[in-house]
C-alpha cells in the first residue's frame, strides 16, 4: 500500500468514525416524577464540592442540604459517566442541585436539576416532609398555612404579585371545578402546568366567599361566560 493510498483511507475512516460519533449521542427515556422517585432509593439535595475520574467514570462528592429519600449523611459519593454519548450527568462544581439517583448512581436521564431552575424540590418537600401533611386534605374554603405556602412558591414567577395567603381558591381543570385534593393529586408532579388566575370582582366575592379562581389546563383564556358558567356551579 502506497503513503498516499493510507493517507486516503485514514481521511476515509476519520470521516466516517466523525460522523458516526456525530449521530451516536446520549439517548434517554424520560420518566414521569411520580416514576422517578418511586425508582430512586436516594433522592437528596445538595452541593458538589470536588468531584475525581475513576475509569470511565466520574464520581462526585456533595456536601449534603436536604435528604428527601434514603439514609441521612452529611456528605454523598454518586458515580456517573464522563458525559454525552455515555449519558453521564455533569455537575458544576459549587451549584445546589437535587439529585436522584439509585445504587450510588446517576445519569443525564434522570430528572436532576439545579434548584433555582426547578419546583421538583417542592414537590418532593409536599410529599416527603410534615411541613405539608395537612395541605389539600381538607374542603375548607380558604388556604390553610401549608396550601397558600405551597401555592407562593410554585407560581412565584407567573403570580409574583399574588400572595395565597388567607385567600380562598376556586380550583379549576379547564372550566370544571375541581377539589383542592383533586387538584393537587393531579397536577403536583407537574413543574410548569398552564395556568390562570382570575381575580373575583367585590360583588362576586361577597356573593361566592371566594376571592379568585385559579384555572388549570384550560386551552383558552377564561371569558366572562366562562367564569360565569364556573360561579354558577359553586351554588
């Protein structure tokens, strides 16, 4: 084999094996929060303070805030892949994250995230923790401490100017009015579920002893009619 037919077939295979790399990339399947955390046995938040290559591995230490489910430590050890094709999940050193992760291990597929781009740790305090053990079980009209707690921090950026407190909710899917506990059952797995608020005017207030309605799901932005098919239903 001449120099140049080898310098031709190495052009040849680096093509070939760039663009099968290319297409080869981290494929995954989402699981649905309720899943995740029914197949994590560690789901904690906390901070990566150093993390070492062991391998083909990557194993971070975190210095630990908050174990939701699992074994209390003051520090956690979970092993990952390198990243992309491996679907190794990559931490920032010094970042709060919450992390799942199941026999000392996590990936990319996971729904791990960093705390100020996620509600997944409300969430998991609504399931995993008493501050919340009497939210939404109750069919009083207005917000107790927990539920109007729970509200503020879930809608904070779509409602900043509206505080739940001592407020009393009609709690819509689309137009049917719906429990507090149907409401919640269904949409607290959810992190951005579409939603309104739609303040009642002081007649309608003084009339319904609610103060606004908040609609979920809902295609369309709620119309007068609408809102007047929702109070009607309330008699």
């Amino acid at each position: 084999m001449t120099l140049n037919h080898m310098k031709r077939t190495l052009i040849i295979l680096t093509i070939l094996f760039t663009g099968f790399t290319k297409g080869y990339s981290c494929k995954c399947y989402q699981m649905n929060l309720r899943n995740e955390i029914d197949s994590a046995d560690l789901i904690f938040q906390g901070i990566p303070i150093n993390r070492k290559q062991v391998d083909s591995k990557m194993i971070y230490k975190f210095s630990v805030d908050k174990i939701w489910k699992g074994s209390k430590s003051d520090t956690i050890e979970i092993k990952t892949g390198l990243g992309g094709q491996d679907c190794g999940m990559i931490f920032e050193i010094g970042k709060t994250y919450v992390v799942f992760a199941k026999n000392g291990e996590t990936s990319h597929c996971r729904k791990n995230a960093q705390i100020d781009s996620t509600h997944i740790d409300l969430k998991l305090d609504y399931k995993f923790t008493n501050d919340f053990v009497d939210a939404f079980k109750n069919q009083e009209k207005k917000l107790n401490v927990q539920e109007s707690e729970y509200l503020n921090r879930h809608f904070n950026s779509e409602f900043e100017k509206y505080d739940f407190k001592d407020k009393s909710i009609i709690f819509t899917h689309s137009t049917l009015v719906v429990s507090k506990s149907d409401w919640i059952e269904t949409n607290w797995e959810y992190d951005n579920p579409s939603v309104e608020l739609v303040e009642l005017t002081k007649e309608e207030k003084e009339e319904t002893g609610y103060d606004a309605i908040l609609v979920t799901w809902s295609k369309f932005i709620l119309t007068d009619k609408m809102k007047e098919r929702i109070l009607k239903r309330l008699k």
